[in-house]
C-alpha cells in the first residue's frame, strides 16, 4: 500500500497520470513517458547545481579564498610573503594593503546595488501604475517640512 501511496505522490507532483498496472500497449507507452519524464527533470535538475558549483569555483571570491589557504597550509610561502626580508616580501605587502581596503571598497558595491535595486522598484512602480507607497523614496525631502 505505501509503495502506491508513494507513487501517486510523486505522480501528483509531476502531474503526470500513470496507470497502476501495465497490461498492455497503452499502458507500456504511459510507463516510459513517466520514466522519460523522471529522467528529463533529474537530468535539468543536475545541470543546474553543476552550473552553480562551477560558478561558485570560478567566482573571484572563492579563488582568492583558496589561494589564501593553500598560503596559510604552506609556512615557506607565508615567511616568503610576509615577513620582512623575505623574497616576495613586495607581493605580501601589497596583498596587505588591498586587504585593508576591501572591506571599505565590499561596503561601497554593497549600497550601490541596493540603490540600484530601490530606483528598478522605482521605475517599475511607476510604469505599472501600481501602489508606491511601500516604496522608500531616496532623496524625496517632501516629509522633512514638518522639521524646520
């Protein structure tokens, strides 16, 4: 009983109708159209995360994370980079100096995009004609009278 339970379950997910038994041409055809179907959707479904994972891999933020471990895993380049008198001594440093940087430079990328985000929120409310009160209003000083 709970093997057709299961089935129907994921029958109804799918929306695919799929006869319990197969007795005969017809039902046979049902059959591969439902496995053709489970195959079609797993093999989208694994596309997708292996364009993720590799998007993640090849994103500059991973890189510089795992170049920054394999330095941290290997005490020959961190004295090379990172203490003075050492051969690569000007790599390090520079490192350092863009590493101090990138937190000021991370918060300014930060509240663009979401500047960016409230005038498309704008924009949009504007062309559909729809109700923009939800919408903050950035640089709108109409409120501010009342404070003179």
């Amino acid at each position: 009983f709970s093997d057709n339970a299961a089935a129907a379950n994921v029958n109804e997910e799918l929306n695919i109708n799929t006869p319990t038994h197969s007795n005969n041409k017809n039902d046979n055809q049902s059959s591969f159209t439902f496995l053709t179907t489970i195959y079609t959707t797993v093999q989208k479904q694994l596309h997708t995360i292996l364009r993720i994972i590799k998007q993640t891999l090849s994103s500059p933020g991973f890189i510089a994370m795992a170049l920054g471990f394999v330095t941290v895993c290997i005490p020959p380049l961190q004295r090379a980079l990172f203490e003075p008198g050492g051969p690569l001594r000007f790599v390090g440093g520079t490192l350092e100096t863009l590493g101090v940087a990138a937190s000021s430079f991370s918060n300014i990328v930060v509240a663009a995009s979401l500047h960016l985000q409230v005038e498309d929120e704008k924009r949009s409310c504007h062309d559909d004609e729809n109700d923009c009160d939800g919408i903050m209003q950035v640089g709108d000083d109409s409120d501010d009278d009342d404070h003179d």
